[in-house]
C-alpha cells in the first residue's frame, strides 16, 4: 500500500505536478488518479520510473511505496 502522503510531499518537492508524474510512471493521467486516490495500486514497473523521476534511493521505495502511514492503518482498524 503506498504513503500516500509520503508520495505527495516527493511530488511537491519535485515540482511535479499529476500530468508529469503519470507521464514519468508510463501511465496515463487516469490511471495515476487511481493510483494516487487508492482505486488501484502501483506496478512494480510504474514504482520505478516514478522513483527516478523523483530521484528516490533504493531504502526510500519501501517507504513511499510499500509502507502504509500511520492515518492508512487508524483508517483500516
């Protein structure tokens, strides 16, 4: 499950707005939507493009990518 926030913050960081990011992924701006608003999760493949638009280092995929927030585990209990 992705942090999303985590996934928000590399975004503004980067100055990247949902257009480039999806293009970044190989994905088309819906299917970024979908991603972003938990509709459907990333590919391992869409998680590595996306890593290196944002210049992520291998230890941050897990965190961005794979590790849930703390409000994602409050919202599933």
């Amino acid at each position: 499950m992705t942090n999303f926030i985590l996934l928000r913050q590399q975004l503004l960081a980067h100055d990247l707005q949902m257009k480039d990011a999806a293009e970044a992924a190989g994905i088309s701006r819906s299917a970024f939507s979908a991603r972003i608003h938990r509709r459907a999760d990333f590919t391992t493949g869409e998680m590595l493009r996306l890593g290196k638009a944002l210049g992520l280092q291998p230890e941050d995929y897990y965190r961005v990518f794979l590790a849930e927030s703390a409000a994602q585990m409050e919202a599933r209990a």
